[in-house]
C-alpha cells in the first residue's frame, strides 16, 4: 500500500501536520550559497574563460573558445526540421494557444487631462533584452521554452537570449525546435549559475540582460535570487505542486493520475487531494496503489507522495475552499459539479483547473495560460508569469502652468514641513513665475 499521509480537518494536530506537510525551505544551504557566489565573482572576473572553465568542469566538454559557447541560428532551424511532423504540429498548436492567451494581457499606455490642463498618466514599454534560462540534463523541457519565450516576444523584448545546458555536448533537437518556432534571438549552450551570471554582468560573447526567467536546479535558484537587483528575475521557484479539491463524482483512476502528474517532476514535489467523501479518498487510495506499478517513474512518484503528499477529509465543501486558500497551491484542480461558483471564492492560487475535464497536464502544455507559477504558497501575494514581466511602467507627469500654481504651494508646505528647503523652493519657482 501506498504511504500516504492521511489528514482530516477534524483532527485536533491537523493545523499542525498540514504546517508540516506544507513546510518548504526554498533558500539554499551555506554551502550552495557559497559555491554559487565563488562562480558569479569567477564569472565577472574572467568573463567567457570562466564559462568555458566551468562547462568543461560540469558539462564535461570543452568549448575553443567563447564562441563556441553560441549556437548558430541555423542549428536551431536544423533542429526543427529533424524533429518528427506530429512534434512540430505539436509545438505550433501549443505556441499558437499561448499566444494567443499571451496577446490579451499586454498592457497599454493611458493618460488624462485635468481640467486646467495638467496631463497625467502611465507610458508602457518593453524590457530590451532578457535571458531565459532553461534546463538540461536529467530533463528536457521545450514547454518551458514556449512559455517563458512567447510572453517576452509579445511583450515586444527587443532580444531574447537562451542559455541551456548540454551535458557531454549534447544538444535536444526538440528544445531547440521549440526556441527557433519561438523567434529566440539568440542561443548559449551554458547552464547552472554559471550562466546565470553570464545573463546578468555579461561576458565578453554573452550579452548582459534585463530580466532572468525560467527555472532551474537549486543551484540556478540560489544565483537568480543572488543577482537579483543587478537584474530583475520572474520567482525563485520551489518544488510542482498540485491540490485537487473533488466531489466524489470524478473517476479516481483520473484523479489518482492527476497526483502523479506533479509527483513525478520529483522527489520534493506535492501532490494533495481533498474532498469530504471519506469512501472516496479510499478510492483513490487504491487507484494509486493499482496505477503506480504502471508508471515509468514510479520510484520518483512513491517517493513524493510518501514524503509530502497527502489525502485530506474536510467536512464539507466550504471547509475544502478554505483548505485550498492556506494552502495556496502552484495548480488547484477543482474537479467539481460547479467549478466556476467555486473559483470566484478561491482567493489564493497560481492557476485553477475548472471542471472534471480539465487535467492540470493540458496547463503545462498547450491550455494558453502560463505554465511558469508561484509555489510554496507564495500564490498569497505572486501571479503567473505573463506578458507583464516584460513590461515596464513609467509615470507621466506634465503640469499646466495655472496648475503649476496650486501643486506648487502644496509640494512647498509638504517639503519645508520635512526640512527639504531645496525641494519646496524648486516648487516655489514655479509658483511665482510671472513671464
């Protein structure tokens, strides 16, 4: 049998165990976070030599020289034509969808006139180059391409760099067919936080960028939340997480699977089922234990669930909505008779699934919503990654001269009232101006 936390929110630890099961430490130890640092100063220092240095050291192949860090355009166009057709349909229908999700949220420039003449208002202009990191090795994942890359590009970044890690030199044809149907700009077969760095001080072949999205190992994680301020970064990301909230009346074979659907990223990963249909938890208990064996990665998935997943009893379905606001999950399932009356009370989530049809899978890959989503309940205050994260705001401000007169006589009380005597008379200039 499957060892599965089980919680009832009837349980007098219950507000203790969910702490626990929920408890999750995104900062790195001191010994990352000192080997991540060495990297960055060996970065800004020695430039594309320490890049090489450290893809011979992790990667294990050696490039000549920094510019045999960059992949040539026309490698990614190699690629695309080397995948097979139903890969290549596959990316277009997905780079489609999310564009076409991406292209309503793009924020527009407004501004007003008052009535003495004064403009006021907000100017919207895009990033002028960003990094998007994506990972290598164990996985490949060209969704995290789509979706960090078609935001930016509609947003209007002026250029899009990659970094990509390619242990023993090898390249994924399918991650880089995903960046050229794209439009990436430009390519680096450099990982960890190595390239990191890269993105944010700039190497003599790696130009320095504005903003670093997409995730990484913890490495990557500990080196986007240190040059965060030299650059803006999207999240420092924890484990997937998904949270199904069902009424008994979903097949639990499909529920079972959908825990697995997160369980499998790895070992760290949270996958949680609340309902009040107590014979219903039972049967999903079973589903699991009869799907597991299934499962190519089911050492991955046992592990995840045994350490951090959970099947939950709530009393009814106000106490399974309240359930799923603390917890504040990465993806919620509301696997429901009535989803869209249970969406609008959900105040805390990254992104809700609404209805029996609605597999979280279809989200990470071609639904049109963003994949790339706050964890560890940072959906409390954090949104999805979106065409937004690209965008600047910049303040309008141009005073008539009638409203000069009124703004400056407030500005200079304000001003000498915080004993900035140069602020009020530069308000006061204006004030008194006669010509």
């Amino acid at each position: 049998m499957t060892d599965i936390k089980r919680l009832s929110t009837t349980d007098a630890d219950y507000q203790t165990r969910i702490a626990d099961l929920l408890a999750w430490e995104s900062v790195s130890d001191d010994r990352v976070a000192q080997t991540v640092a060495e990297i960055i100063r060996a970065v800004r220092a020695r430039g594309d030599a320490a890049l090489i240095d450290y893809t011979s050291r992790f990667d294990r192949w050696t490039p000549a020289s920094g510019a045999d860090l960059e992949l040539p355009l026309s490698r990614l166009e190699q690629a695309w034509n080397a995948i097979p057709s139903d890969q290549r349909a596959a990316l277009e229908h997905a780079a489609e969808r999310i564009g076409a999700y991406a292209e309503h949220q793009k924020l527009s420039g407004w501004s007003y006139r008052e009535p003495d003449g004064t403009l006021l208002g907000q100017q919207v202009t895009p990033l002028e180059r960003a990094g998007l990191y994506v990972p290598g090795g164990k996985a490949a994942y060209p969704s995290s391409v789509l979706m960090n890359a078609i935001p930016a590009k509609v947003a209007g970044v002026g250029e899009l760099i990659m970094v990509v890690p390619t242990p023993d030199g090898e390249l994924n044809d399918l991650v880089l067919a995903a960046a050229h149907v794209c439009g990436v700009d430009r390519v680096f077969a450099i990982g960890g936080a190595q390239a990191v760095a890269a993105l944010a001080y700039g190497t003599e072949r790696v130009p320095g960028v504005d903003k670093i999205v997409g995730p990484g190992n913890i490495y990557v994680a500990t080196a986007k939340r240190a040059v965060f301020g030299q650059v803006g970064i999207d999240m420092v990301a924890g484990p997937s997480e998904i949270l199904v909230i069902c009424d008994g009346a979903t097949d639990p074979d499909w529920i079972a699977m959908d825990l697995f659907s997160q369980a499998e990223h790895d070992e760290d990963a949270q996958s949680i089922l609340v309902s009040w249909d107590a014979e219903f938890l039972e049967r999903v208990a079973a589903s699991i234990d009869k799907l597991l064996p299934t499962m190519e990665r089911r050492e991955i998935i046992a592990a995840a669930l045994s350490a951090r997943g959970a099947l939950i009893q709530a009393r009814n379905l106000d106490d399974a909505i309240e359930v799923a606001n603390f917890i504040a999950p990465e993806h919620l399932e509301l696997s429901l008779e009535d989803p869209e009356t249970v969406a609008a009370r959900i105040r805390h989530a990254g992104a809700i699934f609404m209805g029996r049809y609605t597999a979280e899978a279809l989200g990470d890959y071609c639904a049109g919503p963003n994949h790339v989503l706050p964890t560890s309940r940072t959906a409390r205050f954090s949104s999805p990654l979106g065409v937004y994260d690209f965008q600047k705001r910049s303040s309008l401000i141009m005073v008539s001269r009638s409203g000069s007169a009124t703004l400056s006589r407030t500005a200079s009380v304000l001003a000498r009232g915080e004993g900035l005597t140069a602020h009020a008379r530069s308000a006061e200039y204006r004030a008194e101006d006669k010509s």
